[in-house]
C-alpha cells in the first residue's frame, strides 16, 4: 500500500473500529484507509487470532494497529498481520489511556524517540509492507516543537515514512482519555510546518476533522492525507461522499438503503458464524443520522437489536421505518 493512499482514512477507535465496522464504512467508500483498533502484541502472539484480527476481504486496503514497546514482539506480531494479508502495520504512540501507559506503549513512548525508531527498525525487517506511526506532537512538559521534531526526526531515520498525528500534546497525568481529546488546544499549524520542513515525509493529521469540507482544507494545506474519527462513528453517511470528493470516482452505494441492504447481506454470514446481533448493529446506528425518520430507525434498532436471539427482522423494521417505500429486492 503505497502512501498516496493515505489520503483519507478513518481512524482505529478502540471498541469501535472492528471488522464489522470497518466491512459497513467499506459498503460506503472503496477508497478510505481502513484501521483495526489497537491491539497488542501479546494479544496477537497469544490470543485467539481469529476474533481478534480476522477480517473479511472486502476491507482492503486495511492497516493493523498494534500496541506495545517489546521490538521482538512487534516484529513478531507484524509478521503474523502480515501473513493474515493486512496492507500495513501500525504503531500506537498517541494513546494517552492509564491502562495503556501501565503497559508502557501508547502516548508514553513519545518520551523514548530511541525505543520507537528500535520497535519500528524491528517491524520493518520483519515485514514487506509499510510500518507507519500513530503519534500525538507531544507529552505532558515534553510538549516543544523541537521535541517533536526530534521524536519524528528519529524515528523517520528508522525506516518510517509516514506519521499519523493529532496535533494537541497528551497530559499523560491529571486527564481522562476523552478528555485528552479536547485539551488542550490543537496546534494544526506546527503538523504544517513539520510538513514543511521534512517534505519526504507523509504527514496525515487526525483531530478536528467533523465534516468533509475541515478535510478539504487540511489537504489544501500542504499536509498528505487526513484521519476522520468521532465522525465516522456518529454520521458514517459522510464517507459516500468520500470517494467521489477525494478520489474523484462515484461511490460504491447510492442511497443509506442501498448500504444497509447490502451490510445486511454480510450481517447474515456474520450472524451464522456465532455473531451476535448487537455487535453486528452498533456501526450502522448512525447511518439516518439527521434524517426525517433517522430516531425511529434507531431507536428500534437500540430497542429490539440487542436481545438474544434477535434476527435481521428488527434490521429490516428499522429500515422500513426510516424509509417506507423501500423495497429490500432494490439494486445496491
């Protein structure tokens, strides 16, 4: 997966970006950059893979995400990705979770440049396809402009090409993640002047981002790509537009019905495989978002979805309700 392809991507969310969620925002865009939420290294090494990076083959391009600061482990972990046939490997280094820094990976390891660009030399060797990092531009009082240049500087002469940043510092002490979301200020500006100082690099900014037309004009800033986040979550019927705005091609579904008719198809798979109804429902929750009938799709779906035994029925009546005169036999 070359850079270039990092134009648009939707960023890993913990609990949130797993391969259903990912197979219903590929329905939507052919185009964006898919992410797994972060998972460990040991976890890959040890746990049951399947569940935990199995995906379908729909989603490419996709990148997995990894966690941890063990160089071996890493490269191990890569290797096994790799061998599952993900496009990229992903190093968290912006995560500023207590349970993340206990594990010493995640925003802490910005405090050791050496050990990142280690982590990353080790990955590269061990897979043929990019490794890039996820990172915010600083940490608690490591917060100057010459420490991220030096983080980035350090670890681009490992091998890493391209960087994901959010561009506010993380308080690693004091602040809640979701907090460290919204403080402190973001500083856009110090991403665009790294850009411009290190013009080899790709640089994808991540923060800030609730609409297409804020992505528009951070491309046209100079920056490489951008990562769209809470949005996706919240109103995923912005990535149709996605590849006919950034890609200049038509998107693969024409209408919010057409998309759940066809994630439908995939949700009855998932459903005969031991999945769960109420796993399979939480990415579409959004998709009326801001429609006429959008709350009575879901709160049916809310209501009825996550009882046991629950069938696509309570799919097909929440998609009734938003759009009466849908027909499920109509073309995707």
């Amino acid at each position: 997966m070359h850079d270039q392809h990092h134009r648009f991507a939707v960023a890993p969310m913990m609990e949130w970006t797993d391969t259903h969620c990912r197979v219903s925002h590929r329905l939507l865009s052919r185009h964006a950059v898919l992410y797994t939420d972060m998972v460990t290294a040991d976890a890959i090494i040890h746990g049951v893979r399947e569940r935990l990076i199995g995906f379908d083959a729909t989603e490419h391009p996709v990148v997995l995400q990894l966690g941890g600061s063990d160089a071996a482990k890493l490269a191990q972990a890569a290797a096994i990705g790799v061998a599952r046939d993900y496009d990229a490997n992903n190093l968290n280094c912006g995560c500023p979770s207590d349970r993340v820094q206990t594990g010493r990976f995640g925003a802490c390891l910005m405090a050791e440049p050496e050990l990142v660009a280690e982590c990353v030399r080790a990955m590269r060797d061990a897979v043929p396809v990019p490794v890039t990092v996820k990172c915010r531009i600083g940490i608690d009082d490591q917060d100057s402009e010459s420490d991220f240049q030096r983080f980035v500087d350090g670890v681009a002469a490992a091998g890493c090409q391209t960087f994901i940043v959010h561009a506010r510092k993380a308080w690693l002490q004091g602040l809640s993640p979701k907090e460290n979301r919204e403080v402190p200020a973001l500083d856009l500006a110090r991403v665009i002047r790294l850009k411009a100082a290190r013009p080899d690099l790709s640089l994808i900014i991540n923060v800030g981002i609730n609409d297409l037309d804020a992505a528009a004009a951070l491309l046209a800033s100079g920056l490489d790509g951008v990562m769209l986040g809470r949005a996706a979550d919240q109103t995923p019927w912005l990535l149709a537009e996605v590849d006919t705005r950034f890609h200049g091609v038509r998107p693969p579904v024409s209408s919010r019905g057409a998309a759940l008719t066809a994630y439908m198809a995939y949700a009855e798979r998932a459903l005969g495989a031991g999945w769960r109804l109420g796993t399979l429902i939480k990415p579409v929750l959004g998709l009326y978002h801001g429609e006429r009938n959008g709350r009575s799709f879901r709160r049916i779906l809310s209501a009825e979805g996550y009882h046991a035994g629950a069938s696509l029925d309570v799919v097909i009546k929440a998609l009734t309700a938003a759009e009466p005169d849908w027909q499920l036999t109509q073309a995707v």
